[in-house]
C-alpha cells in the first residue's frame, strides 16, 4: 500500500528529527547495546530466517537497517581481533592484537591477549594474572564516549571470555566482566575497580551452590520436536577432572540465557540509561562457539543453538522496552568471525576438507627446519594454526646469525612443503612488502609487532588446525562473512546490500553520536543506512540519480536491494 504524500512526509521529517537531535551529549538515546555473537557466520540469519519469531533476530531484520555483505578484511580472525576491530574500527595493524595468544619471547611462554601481570582478578580464589586492555594499541568506541562525555557516560561489557569482556570495554570502561570457567560466577579484575559490587556478589552467592550459575546445571536441551540434543549434568572432562560450567553450561543455549540474566541486573543495578549521557553496554555471547568447534555450523544442534538465542534475545528486547523504553535505545549487532564446515561433512560434498594436526605439523616443521640448517632444535617452538611462532634464539645459537627475514623465509618454505600455499612473514609485513592483491591487503591487515618472531601460513580452503571438530582464522569467506545490523529511530530499515565491514560499526555510531571515532579508526559512516536530512519536495519529482562514487540512497521500509 502506498502512503498519502503527506504521511510520507511527517515519516521522513520525524526521522529527519530523530538524526539531528540524537546527540551522546544529552542522552539521546539514552543507551547503546552492542551485541556480538561469537562464531556467528553472515549466512545464519538468512539459513533461519522463516524459523524466528519476532521479536529477537526478525527486530533487525524486518525494522532494522541489516547489511547483508559484511565481511572482515583481514586474515587472523579469531575471537580477541574480532572484538578489538568491532569496538575499535580498525583492523590488527591499528588495534595491536594479532591473536587470542601469542608466544612472549621474554617470558618465553604463550600469553593471552588480556592477560596483565600488574594487575588481580576479582571474584575467584587464584593466583592467575589478572586482565586488561594493556596490549591494545587504539582506544575504542567506549572510550571515545567516555572522553566526550567528561566521563559520565557509562561503560560496561560482559562475556563468558575475559578477552571478549576486557577488549570492547576499552581502557576507560567502568566494567568488564567475564566468568570463572570452574564455577561460572562472575569475576573481573583489579584494572576496573577494587572490589566487586555488592550486587555481582549477591548474584554470584557466597559459594557455588548458592550462586545464580547453579541453577543452570542438571538440564536437558531440547529442540522445538522434544528432540533432547545435550546436557548440563555434570561430567569428567579429558584430563579426569570434573568438567567446567564453562565447557557443560557454555556449550549450550542456557549460557546465553545465563549471560542475559547478568545483563539485566547490570542494567537495573548500575542504572544504565538514566544517566546526563548516552550509556554503553557491550554483550558478547559465547555459546555459539564453544559448541560450534565441537559439532561445526550444519548441524541440528547448530540450528537449535541460533532458534533458542532468537528467543533469549526477544525477551531481552522485551526487558529493554519495559526498562529504558525501545525508543531510548539503539542497538547493533554483529560477530567476531565465521566458522569452517565440519572438515568430515564437507568431504561427503566432495570438497577438499581436511582436519590438520597443529602438534603434528609443528614436530616436522622442525623436522625439516633441523635437517636444513644440519642442526636438531626446536626452531618453531608452538603453531596456533596457521601461526608459527619462532625462536630467534635457536636460528642465531645453531647457525649462526641470521637476518630475522632469511629466518623466516626458512619457515614459510617450510610451511610450503607441507600444504600451505603461501606464507606472509612478520618482517615482510612490518616493511608493508605486500602484493597489491585482496589476499594481500588482508594480511597487511594482519599484522602485529606483538608476539616476537612469527610466519603466517596460507593454507588451502577448509582445511583446519585442529584433529577434530573445526576452527576459524583463516581468510575466507566462511570466517570473514558475518552479520552487521542496527536497530533504533536513527536507522533507515531495509536489507543493504552494499559492502560493509566490521570497521564500519564504531565509526557509525561515533558519528550518530557527534563524537570522534576511535582514534585509529578506518571504517565509514553507513550513511545508506541513515535517513535523508532534508525533506523532500511537497511533490513526487523524480529523484536525481546518485553519483558513483557514493553508495545508492535506501528506500524507505526497503533498503537497497
């Protein structure tokens, strides 16, 4: 149905509005969620689209404004670059964190991308280094608003992953908070604040079997058919241990549901939207994941994980209207990276998939690299697929001084022998020596000076690192495509088929805002997304074509198509 001429207008003028006055200055809106799914490939939303109701997933899809083609531009997608590009737009070679671990060749051992051995954690009884934003090296979208709002705005996020909890929060966030992966109660660390709040405490209990977590356990998961697809009684893991709430709970839809009840109480106790300037929360959901690696995107468990998260979101979206009012809210949505199929469903297609051993590669890596230099050594000493971190050390203590990029090359001609098929090197990256193709540009986007010594290896489509299940951090497109869609009176509903990028989420909102994107920032401003900021004429004159340069405008309630 076409509407009055008139109607049309008071809709464009009231959106008009809506863009003008929104301002972080004096809450309008009054908060922003940002919510990222962990291992959530492009494709989902469109696989089980028919299959969600209507208030969670279908909010974007149907009334917000949805970007159909998004992918990263870059190679390493893991979980902390993905967050750290989202929140800080900018790619590896702005943000710093090349990986979830990497080698620390002073400590000479694996660290994480969080870890910070100057600060504590909070909440749990153990020595462990605590965790920060200290490796990152751009500030983030929260901290943006933090500067321009002199500090009253205010920060949180939340994770079942310090690094997916500690990276969006930024160096200026009130709070990141993530679980303890033994009893699943909530913890964060002394960079944020000395001691937890009363109200994480009262959620958490005064042991693990009063705390919210508890409740969780001895539960069956079950499809919409009575289908029962897993469980979160108790059980051994490998090593003979009782198995964690986060390897039980976590690999189930009930640790989404256990993340949105410690949101809500966020919300409710740290008065989130009620304050002078726009608030942030930041929602990183980890189920789809920690179950993804195990059973892989094509399967029932899969499916049923995506219809149960359309579910907990819904009631979520419902909290938000009764709490704040879904006007005062803008929300955006997007994932850290894809997922692989399932190297031994992918072969019954007839596609070369193939599950790689990463321990294996390493020993004859070190194999070859010990017969060319006639010396037997540890040259690689770990392989997070497809990384090989070196040690400087041995190529200069078993034959003699090398340039650090002869080294390498040894390495990458190695990594070739073995399947890959190709391999860009740390100092190659660093000197920006870099073919001028997509695949290039992507791990030029890659690069990091953390982490000593490294080579990243190309390796051939759907094959992954790992013995079982399947993985990401790869370039291709089942790790790159992942969703990007926004929902608020700010944004032009419709399905966008132009290209966009993860980078692209902060440097919109920063701009909706009116404040500066993250420093390093290299995205754009969606503005096919964004109503018209000036009303049409009173008549239906024929709209002047576009130039090429510029993204077509979105039609009202269409996007462009």
């Amino acid at each position: 149905m076409r509407l009055p001429r008139s109607w049309r207008t008071l809709l464009v003028l009231l959106a008009s509005s809506v863009c003008a006055f929104a301002s972080a200055y004096n809450a309008h809106p009054k908060l922003v969620v940002i919510i990222v799914i962990d291992q959530f490939r492009g494709d989902y939303l469109e696989r089980y689209r028919d299959q969600f109701g209507d208030g969670g997933f279908r909010l974007f899809l149907d009334h917000g404004a949805y970007f159909s083609d998004c992918n990263y531009d870059y190679a390493n997608t893991r979980t902390a670059p993905g967050h750290a590009t989202l929140f800080s737009g900018s790619y590896t070679s702005g943000h710093g964190i090349v990986a979830n671990e990497w080698w620390d060749p002073q400590k000479k051992k694996r660290v994480t991308s969080v870890e910070d051995d100057a600060v504590k954690l909070l909440g749990v009884d153990q020595n462990s280094p605590g965790a920060s934003p200290h490796n990152l090296m751009s500030d983030t979208l929260g901290d943006e608003l933090k500067l321009a709002s002199g500090g009253k705005a205010r920060v949180f996020a939340i994770s079942f992953k310090d690094r997916a909890a500690v990276l969006p929060a930024g160096f200026a966030g009130d709070a990141a908070y993530w679980i303890d992966p033994k009893s699943g109660a909530w913890i964060t660390s002394t960079y944020y604040r000395s001691d937890l709040p009363e109200w994480v405490r009262n959620f958490n209990g005064e042991q693990p079997a009063e705390g919210r977590a508890q409740k969780y356990w001895n539960r069956e998961w079950k499809d919409a058919n009575g289908t029962v697809l897993g469980s979160t009684a108790p059980r051994t893991a490998k090593d003979g241990n009782p198995a964690s709430f986060y390897e039980v709970v976590g690999s189930t839809p009930f640790a989404n549901d256990y993340e949105f009840e410690f949101a809500k109480e966020l919300l409710v106790y740290e008065k989130l939207g009620a304050g002078p300037a726009t608030d942030l929360l930041a929602i990183s959901l980890s189920a789809n994941d920690i179950l993804g690696h195990q059973v892989g995107p094509d399967t029932p468990q899969m499916r049923s994980m995506a219809l149960e998260l359309d579910r907990s979101l819904a009631q979520f979206f419902s909290f938000l209207g009764h709490q704040i009012g879904m006007a005062n809210v803008w929300m955006a949505l997007s994932a850290d990276h894809g997922i692989a199929p399932l190297p031994d469903f992918a072969k019954t297609l007839r596609l070369p998939a193939a599950n790689l051993d990463a321990k294996a590669l390493r020993e004859q890596l070190n194999s070859l690299l010990s017969a060319k230099n006639q010396k037997k050594a540890d040259y690689v000493l770990d392989l997070d697929f497809p990384v090989a971190w070196l040690d400087k050390d041995t190529f200069v203590g078993t034959v003699g001084a090398k340039d650090e990029s002869v080294a390498e090359d040894e390495v990458g001609e190695a990594m070739k022998q073995l399947g890959f098929t190709g391999y860009f090197t740390k100092s190659q990256l660093a000197r920006g020596d870099i073919p001028p193709t997509e695949l290039g540009r992507r791990y030029a986007h890659s690069y990091s000076p953390e982490g000593g010594f490294y080579v990243i290896g190309i390796p051939q489509p759907f094959q992954v690192g790992i013995s079982k299940g399947t993985d990401h951090a790869t370039p291709f497109s089942y790790d790159t495509h992942v969703p990007l869609a926004f929902y608020g009176l700010a944004f032009q509903p419709g399905i966008y088929r132009t290209h966009a990028e993860p980078v692209d989420l902060a440097v919109t909102l920063a701009s909706l805002l009116g404040i500066d994107a993250p420093a390093k920032a290299t995205g754009r401003v969606l503005v096919e997304a964004l109503p018209p900021h000036r009303l049409p004429a009173p008549s239906d004159a024929p709209v002047t074509a576009p130039s090429s340069r510029q993204p077509l405008p979105a039609q009202p309630g269409g996007g462009t198509q």
